[in-house]
C-alpha cells in the first residue's frame, strides 16, 4: 500500500521502526551494528557541532530524514551535513545537504554505492558523499569540483585524512576508526 509524504512523516514519528520513503513505499531499514555506531560516534566527536554552528551549519546522524527527490525519495543517511538557513525551519527534514556519509554494512553496501550514490549526486547542494566501511579500514569519497565534476578518491591507511572542504575540516582515518574493532579474516 503507498502512502503520502504527509503520511509517511506522521507514521516515522510514531513507528519504532525507520523507514525510507521510495514514491509512496515504505521500506524500513535494518539495526546498525556497535561498528557501525562507534563510526558515527567518533565522526561526531571530531567534527564539532560548535564550530560548525560558527559557520552557519549543522551537522545530524541516522534519525533524520533527507530529501532525496521531492515527495519521491526520503532516506536517514548515516551522517548528513547542511549549511543551508532554510533547513532550520524544518523540523523533520533536511532538504539542502553539502555532506552525506554512509557507514557500509555487508547487506547495505550495494545500495549505498549504487542505488543511493546516483540519487544523491543529483542533490544540487551535496558537495560531498562518503563511504566508510565498517570491516576494514577503507573510506571512499567524491567530491563536487567548481565546474560540477564529481572526483573519486579512496582512503585505505589510518595516516589518511578525510577533507571535506565544504566545511573546512580534515578527519584523520585514526580518529575515525578509532576503537573499531575489524573482525579476523
């Protein structure tokens, strides 16, 4: 059964479960593992909300919605920036982001690299979208250049260091992964 965008805000505020919003079907998304939390945790460590506020931005994880496509495609990215006034108003939904991150799981990776990755890059305001996996230490990003191009690069050492230049902050991959525990191959 489809429903509406109206109904589909009023259903996440009372559902225990998330859900994406994919033209009226709600697709509810799955439990993130402690991996996958420690990541967020320690990219919200690093980059301060504080000095982001500075710069007129904010900065949200996994529980807040972000337009994709309007009234078409709504997702709960892992980590979404924005730097945009007119996403203060509302309350549920960012809808202007310059930065989305995606913490990778086995059953998600697929879609976050392919399914999400197209949608997102039509963002008119995303200047950057990033991908950490949680099994080992790799980071892949693209990066929005002044002429519209989007540039690939790939991190894989824990001397790496993430720039997101949209909001003038390096992430170093040993802070980012820091107290990950990978699994044994």
């Amino acid at each position: 059964m489809k429903v509406t965008f109206e109904e589909y805000i009023t259903s996440e505020q009372e559902s225990e479960v998330r859900h994406e919003f994919d033209n009226g079907v709600l697709i509810p998304l799955e439990a993130t593992s402690k991996r996958h939390n420690r990541i967020i945790t320690n990219v919200l460590r690093k980059i301060e909300p504080s000095k982001l506020a500075e710069k007129g931005c904010e900065i949200y994880h996994e529980n807040v919605i972000t337009k994709v496509r309007e009234n078409k495609k709504y997702v709960y990215p892992d980590v979404v920036i924005t730097c945009d006034p007119t996403d203060q108003a509302d309350e549920y939904v960012i809808k202007n982001p310059c930065v989305i991150m995606e913490v990778l799981s086995k059953s998600t990776a697929p879609y976050d690299k392919a399914g999400k990755f197209f949608k997102y890059l039509r963002i008119p305001s995303l200047q950057q979208y990033i991908l950490v996996s949680q099994y080992a230490v790799a980071v892949e990003y693209y990066l929005k250049m002044e002429n519209g191009e989007w540039v690939y690069r790939a991190l894989d050492s824990l001397e790496d260091v993430l720039p997101i230049p949209s909001i003038s902050v390096e992430l170093k991959l040993a802070d980012l992964y820091a107290a990950v525990v990978f699994e044994e191959n």
